[in-house]
C-alpha cells in the first residue's frame, strides 16, 4: 500500500505540474477543464498508482511535457532551457523504463528544430545527458536485479552481455518486438487499433474527440505548441507493430485531453454571445458529469476483474481455521488464471500469523509454499498432487485426486438484461452480513449507496424503465479447494450484478 500510494502520488505532482504549465501557457479556463476531463477519464487515473514500467513512464513524460510547452513571457534562454529539461527528461525516459518513448522523443525535437525553438546542439546535448545518465541507470540496477552475470538470468542483451555481463532490458525488448518482430506472439492487432478503439477508450468522454479539433482549428498556434503532430506520429509509426495495447500510447493522453481543453476554452468564453455556444457549453459539463459516472461504473466493474486476488484472501482464511487444529506447513498450487487476476507476490510472500493455538505459539507463523506449474504432462501426473494440500483454480474438475471446494470466488463476466421483477445481485466479496443489512436498511455508508446505484439506478429503474435494467453477468470464476478431510461444499453457479 506504502509503495502504491507512493506512485499515487508521484502520477498526481507530474499532473499537476502540467496543469500548472497549461495554465501558464492557455489560461485558467483551459487548465480548469484539462482538470475535469482528465480526472474524468478511467484509465490514466485507475493505473496511477500501478508497479508498471508504463506508469514510471508516464509519470516521467507527462513531467517532460510541462517543461516543453512554451510559456508567455518566458526569456527565450530560459524556454530554450526548459525545452532542453524535456528532451533530457525523454530521452532517460525510453532509456530505462519504456523505449517505444524514443519514438516519440524523435518527433518532439524534430517539431522544436522545425518551428526553429531550438538549436540542433542544444537537442543533442540534452539526449547525450539523458542517455549517460539513462545507461548508467538502467546497466546498474537492471543487471544486478536480473543477476545478468550468472547463468540464471532469463534473458540477455545481445553483444552486450556477451562482451560485458551487463543487460539493457529495453534494448533487448526493442530488439525482439521491433526487429525479430516477435511481438504478435503476444496476440495482434489491426494497423488501426489504436486511432479507432484505443485513443476513444483512453479519453473516455465522446465530446473529446470534437474539441480536440475544434481547438486546433480556433487556436491555430497550439498545431505548433503543444505536441499534437508529435502525438499522433508516434502513436501512427506504433501502429506498425502487430501488437498492441493502450498503455503502449498512453502518454500521449495529457497531450490530446489538452487540445480538447483548449477547444473547450474556446467554446465556454463565447457561451454568452450564441444560444448554440450556450448549449454547447451546458453539453461540455453534461459530458463530464457522464464521464465521471461511466469511470465510477467502470470502478465498480474493475473490482470483481481479479478474482485470483480474491481467492488467495480467502485461501488465507482457511489456512489460519485450519492452522488451529494442523501444524503443517501448506503447500498451495495456483493456476494460471489465478495467477493472471490478482495473485500478486504481495499477497504469496507475507507470512500468516495464526492466533495461538496447541499447535502455535503466539510468536508462530505460517511460511506457505506455492506452486505455480504450467506444464500439462506434469499436472495429468497423479504423483505431482500428492504433497499439494490446497489448490486455487479455475477449473476445478482438472485437479487431480480427492480435494473438496471450500470456498468461491465471483467475478465479472458480462453484460445482461434485466426484467422487470428479477433482482440484481450484489456485492459477493463483502460477505452475507453487509447483503442482509443492506437488504434491512442499516448497511449505510458509500457502499449502501453504490449498491442502490447498482441495483435501481437509485430510482430510475422503476420510475423511467418500467422495472428494466442493464447489468452485469456475475458468475463464479476461481475456486479454493482442499484435500478431502475438512468440511467443504459442493457448489458452482452465477450470480448477477447491476452496473
């Protein structure tokens, strides 16, 4: 949670210097909207605070970017400065943490020489400065994690750790996507992907990608400004790539939320000299409104996506009630599923405190031991299952031996029509006590009232839909089984859940 809340913060300060420098540049219209459309959206507030190279480097390119857009009054020197801060910033950057960032480094300095904001030295001294710094980094700590020099590295940089012992991760990724072209063995994407499903997912709010070229058409000077070329060179040389995901072209986000904020700007300064700019201006913060409730929507959907997570929580309960009467050490074997949706080295590594017991002393803890094998032949081995005590899985009839299910875990899986009279099921992982005291009208608290949200739409189900609804489809995803001997239940089925 410490770490988490680190990098939560960390993505909010890069956010809040590039509002200051929106404001700075546009004027506090534009970076009051740029605030409300940017924490509006899902995804770039949802995946802040996430251990991944992309949210390192998008905290650290949304930083660069408050340094590159110009500010008035600025002394062209100390600009010339912050645009070199910017380079340098990129340049690190797509070192050590995400090098598809080079790309787009290459087109910011390309636009700066054009526009004649720079000089060419200037460029190259800034990237020499961010890449030995960069290098240093990324050559240190990298090959020392990745143990580089012994044999049990699992991948190396190649020339590079023959002849030194030392690795260059990015490099070596660059090396396998981009030049074997091995990336579409993580799956493939058509060329347009990112300009047709990622770009409007990423931005959320459907007004965005009206403004955005209202913005440029009234503000002629942000074309060359504040990036948009740059933007969407990048995000069109990535395209070549056969696989794609959206966190590979999040960075860019800040930058488009900024055009479309701009637009926006435009349009609410002349709300009083049109009816169509004054109904223009009342759909701007309608959309907003809807964004935020689509992104809480989505919050609430995001919470039942790591099933696996939920089942090693549960895992932990079972363990320490049935610590008290065993003191063996459990072996657990996950599956690969589990694995995917939230069984986190956080939660395999701490160890349990069982409560004393005759067995345990109050000073005893449970060191468990997990399993995650892969391999077919060895799980159809009956012998692989002999020593394995408890199983999380996802398919339940593919374990091998006697073994009981103790517990469940439902997720999401889909959407689906309610019907007048059927009723929507709610919140599975806050236990049957908050169910019934919500059903009793003492649940309280926010999530009493997510949940009416939920179920009715507070209201709106009866009054507007005549007793319709659309939700989502819950069933059960993960299951927490143990050797036969303790008590266990028979089970399977599917719940639902309104959104």
């Amino acid at each position: 949670m410490l770490v988490r809340g680190v990098m939560g913060v960390l993505s909010a300060l890069s956010l809040s210097l590039f509002t200051r420098a929106v404001r700075q540049s546009y004027g506090p219209t534009t970076a009051v909207l740029y605030t409300l459309f940017q924490l509006s959206q899902f995804h770039l507030p949802y995946y802040s605070s996430r251990l991944l190279p992309n949210t390192f480097a998008l905290i650290l390119s949304t930083t660069a970017f408050s340094f590159l857009l110009p500010a008035p009054g600025t002394p062209s020197r100390l600009q010339v400065g912050y645009y070199k801060v910017g380079i340098y910033i990129l340049t690190l950057t797509s070192i050590v943490f995400r090098s598809e960032l080079a790309i787009l480094l290459a087109f910011v300095s390309l636009q700066l020489l054009l526009t004649r904001r720079i000089h060419l030295g200037s460029v190259v001294a800034a990237g020499v400065a961010g890449g030995i710094i960069g290098l240093g980094i990324t050559l240190g700590i990298d090959s020392y994690f990745w143990q580089s020099y012994t044999p049990a590295a699992p991948f190396n940089t190649p020339l590079l750790t023959a002849k030194t012992g030392l690795i260059w991760p990015e490099l070596s990724g660059f090396l396998y996507n981009a030049i074997e072209n091995k990336s579409s063995d993580w799956g493939t994407s058509p060329w347009h992907y990112y300009f047709t499903s990622s770009l409007p997912k990423l931005l959320l709010n459907p007004l965005l990608l009206l403004l955005i070229p209202t913005g440029i058409y009234n503000s002629p000077r942000i074309v060359t400004e504040a990036y948009i070329l740059p933007a969407l060179g990048f995000v069109g040389v990535y395209s070549v790539l056969p696989h794609k995901e959206w966190r590979f072209i999040v960075y860019i986000v800040p930058i488009l939320t900024l055009y479309a904020s701009v637009g926006g700007a435009w349009v609410l300064n002349r709300r009083s000299k049109s009816p169509i700019y004054a109904l223009t201006s009342l759909a701007i913060i309608f959309s907003i409104l809807l964004a935020t409730l689509a992104s809480a929507s989505m919050l609430l959907i995001s919470s039942y996506n790591y099933p696996g997570g939920q089942g090693i929580n549960k895992l932990h309960h079972h363990i320490l009630t049935s610590s008290l009467s065993s003191p063996t050490l459990p072996k657990v074997h996950l599956d690969t599923l589990t694995c995917m949706t939230g069984a986190t080295r956080f939660l395999q590594d701490a160890p349990l405190y069982p409560s004393p017991s005759p067995h345990t002393s109050a000073a005893a803890k449970l060191k468990i031991t997990f399993d995650k094998t892969e391999n077919e032949t060895t799980l159809l081995t009956p012998s692989f299952w002999s020593d394995i005590e408890w199983v999380v899985t996802s398919s339940p009839p593919r374990i091998i031996g006697k073994y009981e299910i103790v517990d469940s875990v439902t997720g999401w899986a889909g959407i689906r029509v309610y019907r007048p009279g059927e009723k929507v099921w709610l919140f599975e992982a806050t236990g049957v006590e908050e169910r019934e005291a919500g059903e009793s009208g003492n649940g309280g608290g926010a999530r009493s009232w997510i949940g009416r949200g939920v179920e009715d739409g507070w209201g709106v189900r009866d009054l507007l839909l005549r007793g319709w609804w659309v939700g989502a489809r819950m069933k059960e995803l993960v299951w927490v089984l143990r050797k036969q001997g303790g008590e266990g239940r028979k089970g399977g089925g599917e719940g639902e859940a309104g959104v």
